[in-house]
C-alpha cells in the first residue's frame, strides 16, 4: 500500500521567497528527536522583532492617519477643512479656508514625493516636460499661400526684419502696380458715372486715393473698343474700377504694414525690459512645479511702481511683474454669495508643518487681490477701474484715494479642475497615496533593508541540547526559574549576537560538545537553517519593484520608457517608440501649459502689447541622426 506523502506547501519567508516547509519539517523533527529544544518565539530573530526605534511603515501610518496635533483620527485626504477667520486683511467676517485636515495637506504632500524614488522622478519628469525651456516671446503671422491659410512663428525680437520685408515688398508692389497702370494708358485717378445703381454705389465706396486732389479727372465713360488718337485700346471703366480697387488694397496693406512695424517697435521695447525684470524660465519652472506636485499654482503679478505718483483719477498702470507664490504658503478665502474668492492668503509660517494650523496673528498672514481664473482680463481690469472710480468719488467729497490704497499686487489662482473640489483640487496621481500603493511602495524597500541588515541572522533557528542546558543549571546552581530563563537568554544572546554581526559574514563560530546520559557524545547547540523554496528571491523582489513603479507611473502617465531604468525592469524600446511616446506625453501636458500661460496673455492684452505676441513654450523634440547630428532638435510650429 502506497504512502501518502505531504504535499509541498511554499509559504511566504520574512525576505519576499519562499520556505520549504517539509524540508524544514524534516530538520525540526530530526534536532527534537536528537534532544535539542528551539529558543523561544518572541526571541527568534532578534530584537529586530520588537523594534525600539519608529520604523518607516509607522511613520506613513501616521502622516496618512492623524491630524497636525497628533490625533488619530484625521483624514488626509479631505479637500479642506474649517475656516479660519482673519480680522486684520481680506473680506470683513471671513477668513482662509484649511487645505486638508489640519490645514497640513500640501505640505505632507510634498514630503511623501520627495522621499519615494518613483514619485519623485515622475513628478520631476512631468515638471521638466510642462515647463521646457520655458515661454519665450514669439510673433505669430500668418499668410494665405496655394489656397491654405498658413500660420508660422519667429522670435518676437527678430519679427522687425520681417515686418520691414514685408514694409518694403508692399511698397514694391505698389510701385510695380502704378508702372503697369502706365504702361497700359489706364488712368486710375479718372471718376466714372454710370447708370448702374450698383456700380455708382461701388464706385462710391471706393474712391482712389489719387483722385482726391485731381482737379482734372473728370466725369466719364469709356465704351468697350474705344481707341485713342494713335489706335492703341483704351481701358473701359470696369478694367479702370478694378484697377481703383486693387489700388485700395494695396495702400492699405501699406499702411497695415507701417502701422503693424510701429506697434511691435513700441512693444518689443516694454517687452524687452519686462523679460530683463522677470526671470521667466525659474517663475514658470516654480509655477508647473507647483502644478505637477499640488495641481494649483499662484503667480502674483505686480503693477508698476512709477504710475504711483499719478493721479488716481486717471490712474492707467502696467503689469511690470510676474513672480511666483509657493502653494505651500497660500490659502483661498471662503467664497462670497456668488461662488467668487476675493482674497489669497499668504503665509511664510504655512511652510513651518508644526505651525500649519495656527497662523492667526496679523503680524503673520497678508491678503493680496485674487483674480477671477474665470475671467482674469476682465478681472484686473475691474479693480483697477474700480479704484480710479473710488478716487473719483472720493474727490468730490473733497477726498481722494492715498497712493498707499491703490492695490498694485494680485494672485492669480491657476488650477486644474477636479470634481468636487471646489477649493483646492486633488491631482489625479494622488490616488497612489489613497489606494495604499505609496506605502506597498516604500515598505517593499524598507523590507529589504531590514532583510539585509539581517542577512546573517535572517531564516536561521537556534536548538540548544536539553541536557547541556541542565548541565549549565546545575553549574550555576539554577534553583528559580528566573534564574534558569538568565543562563539560557546569555547563552542566545552570545549566538545570536555573533550571526546578527554583518562583519561576522563568513566567519567561523566555534562550538563544543559534551557526553550526555547516554554515554553519547552531543553537540551543545545547533543552528537549523530555514530552507528556500525553489521559487528564487530575487526575481521575487525584482517583480514587485517592476510592479510597484509601474502602478506608480501609470498615476502620473508616464511611460516607463520614458522616464529611464526603472528598477526591475530590463529591455528597452526602440527609437521611434521613444520618440513617438514623448511626443504624446508634451501633447498630454498641453491643457496645463496653456493653464499656467494664460497670465502671461492677460498680461499682454492688459499692457495693450502686441496682438501677435504669443508665449509658447519652446520645446526639443527627440529627432534621427540623420536629420540632427545631436539627436535633437527644436520643436517647430
């Protein structure tokens, strides 16, 4: 009759493989049979299972779970929390809003993606992709060519050659238009009279310019076959009516041309000092920074300080600057009757995490202006009409508004809406904080660190012989069980002492035998190791590493590919792969661009710049050898 033997049963090790339980079943059962008793459980592996010091899963437990104050019970993942009234600035009887329980959010937020590798790079890769080389002045044309309308972009401060180009081709072909208009007798100043309503009204509507001052043209008309006194055809009046019309044309892309040079001279000279006050590649690299991590950012824009001195009545400012407002130090106020925030709060204290919820005193917050992000042209504009109407009002009553109430500063709440978060809004790849993968993440490395720190005590028993152990308490004169328990933990505690000791790799430990009862001569302990399945550790750990960064990527759509050697992860792709995914990824991040540009289009329509000034991002696009012996090249509109 056939044996029944005990199935394999593969359980999970302390290190991520995996035991052999009969294997190990086996040596348990051999060192009981030969006399050898296990040390106790609570001391099996060291003081490594009751750790003295926070350990780092406690740590996330923590900034996950509990409030400022160090409540449990606090909810992290709360939009805001209460309101703090504030009676020193802003809006009379309401205060700032908490971002999160315990006003602590942004900042936890900041330090859980700054401690995880993956977070980390991926948000830095996100912020690199966002930003480029940031908004650069550019003057957007365009021009109708083989019947497509054609729309192309140059640096703004090169555009004055090519609007002298066109300046001077304008002219060209003006002259070019009079010299064939002579040269086919075709008298473009003559006035015509016709019959045909619709012809005097056209012939009314457009008058040439040389026909103004021409005493001698005269009414007239011209039948179809007439010749003059030489024979040659003259011009009828439906060639000369469409001669008089191309003639307006062109004195008007002429003077379209003059005008379109002065305004870009007038404007590339404030713009050329705006870009020397305002270092824009560090504002915008700060603002999508903000934006990537918290999905909200504050640029403040200033007016400039000269239009001070100006009466307030006819007070006419320029934006002068654009700066940058860390997350970590606004909050919004509550919202008025009509769903609008009229103030930010600012705070240096917000950065401090220990005095996130307690910013209360004057000395300690300011409120600047917060425009509408619904409406921000129209929003700047508003107060400062509202301020010059203020000074008026404030003139007839034999008042006037004091240079120091003029608001010269706004905030200007740039976000990307989520649902639901009518305040602060919650980033999509924040969901790797809620669905406990953040701390799979981060206790997966500190597991392995802790298996390493352990290597030599790690998945290894301790059998000491029982009657070596009566041996020593006869020796000592062990009579108490305390007593008994002392003899024993030294003896553990020198084994173990010795396998826990890294520098002790490979060292040899001496041990001693003895003659017991039975005349036999016994070994005085042993030490069983714990048998490994056949399931490999390493490709273990080598997986879940792979798995945890890709959960963590997908969050901030990124491929893998893209953002380097992801750990556990081998292979690569081919270039056009690459390329083509990071062409997606700069289209992916296109609405935020276009979030975070919108002050610099307020900015300019505000200061009455330049039409065709734009601020695109200047971007590199990955490229083939053949076409750029760098492999890249600037990304062309």
């Amino acid at each position: 009759m056939s044996q029944n033997k005990p199935k394999p049963d593969n359980s999970s090790s302390p290190i991520g493989g995996s035991i052999n339980t009969v294997a190990l079943r086996d040596e348990v059962q051999k060192a009981q049979s030969d006399g050898y008793v296990a040390l106790p459980m609570s001391q099996l592996f060291g003081d490594r299972a009751v750790p003295k010091e926070p350990q780092w899963s406690d740590v996330l437990n923590t900034m996950f779970s509990s409030s400022s104050k160090g409540e449990s019970g606090g909810n992290l993942y709360a939009s805001v929390g209460k309101e703090y009234l504030i009676s020193s600035c802003g809006t009379k009887g309401k205060g700032y809003m908490e971002w999160g329980s315990g006003n602590r959010l942004p900042n936890a937020i900041a330090l859980l993606t700054s401690l995880l590798p993956y977070t980390a790079a991926g948000v830095k890769f996100n912020t690199d992709t966002a930003a480029g080389l940031g908004p650069k002045p550019k003057y957007r044309y365009s021009y109708y060519t083989n019947g497509a309308l054609v729309t192309k972009e140059i640096d703004y401060s090169d555009a004055g050659l090519y609007l002298e180009g066109q300046l001077i081709g304008a002219h060209g072909a003006l002259g070019d238009f009079y010299k064939r208009c002579r040269e086919n007798d075709v008298d473009i100043s003559k006035r015509l009279r016709d019959t045909d309503k619709s012809k005097e009204t056209a012939g009314q509507t457009l008058q040439p310019a040389s026909a103004t001052n021409n005493t001698a043209s005269a009414f007239g008309s011209q039948p179809e076959g007439a010749r003059d006194a030489d024979g040659k055809l003259l011009a009828t009046d439906a060639e000369i009516r469409i001669n008089q019309q191309m003639e307006q044309r062109m004195l008007k892309q002429v003077a379209d041309a003059e005008l379109a040079y002065h305004i870009w001279e007038k404007t590339n000279k404030e713009v050329k000092i705006f870009l020397e006050n305002n270092n824009l590649d560090l504002i915008f690299l700060e603002l999508f920074n903000d934006m990537c991590h918290m999905g909200i950012c504050f640029p403040e824009i200033g007016l400039e300080q000269q239009a001070l001195q100006e009466n307030t009545v006819l007070w006419n400012p320029k934006v002068s600057s654009i700066s940058h407002r860390s997350t970590l130090t606004c909050r919004l106020e509550r919202m008025d009757e009509e769903n609008h925030i009229n103030y930010v709060y600012v705070s240096n204290r917000w950065l401090d995490q220990s005095a996130v919820a307690t910013v209360t005193q004057t000395q300690d917050i300011a409120a600047f202006h917060a425009l509408d992000p619904q409406r921000p042209l129209a929003s700047l504009r508003a107060k400062v009409r509202d301020t010059r109407l203020k000074a008026y009002n404030g003139k007839k009553d034999g008042r006037g508004t004091p240079i120091g109430e003029r608001p010269t500063r706004f905030i200007l709440p740039e976000f990307y809406p989520t649902m639901g978060r009518p305040y602060y809004p919650q980033p999509s790849w924040w969901t790797v904080f809620g669905g406990e993968i953040y701390k799979y993440a981060s206790t997966l490395i500190e597991n392995r660190v802790t298996a390493r720190e352990n290597s030599n005590m790690w998945g290894k028993i301790i059998y000491v012989h029982t009657e070596y152990l009566n041996k020593l308490f006869l020796q000592e004169q062990a009579a108490t069980k305390d007593e008994r328990d002392k003899i024993r933990d030294k003896l553990w505690k020198e084994i173990n002492t010795f396998l826990k000791d890294r520098s002790k790799n490979g060292s040899t430990l001496l041990s001693f035998t003895f003659t017991g009862n039975d005349g036999k001569e016994h070994e005085a302990f042993r030490i069983v190791d714990v048998p490994q399945g056949d399931k490999d550790t390493a490709s273990v750990n080598k997986t879940e590493l792979a798995e945890a960064a890709s959960i963590i990527f997908f969050a901030l759509e990124i491929h893998p590919d893209l953002i380097g050697a992801v750990p556990g992860r081998s292979g690569s792709s081919g270039g056009t792969y690459q390329r083509e995914m990071y062409e997606m990824k700069k289209l992916m991040m296109a609405p935020t661009q276009n979030l975070v540009l919108k002050v610099l289009e307020m900015t300019r329509d505000f200061n009455e710049w330049d039409s065709h000034l734009v601020w695109p991002i200047k971007q590199m696009s990955l490229t083939t050898l053949d076409r750029n012996a760098t492999g890249v090249e600037e990304t062309k509109v």
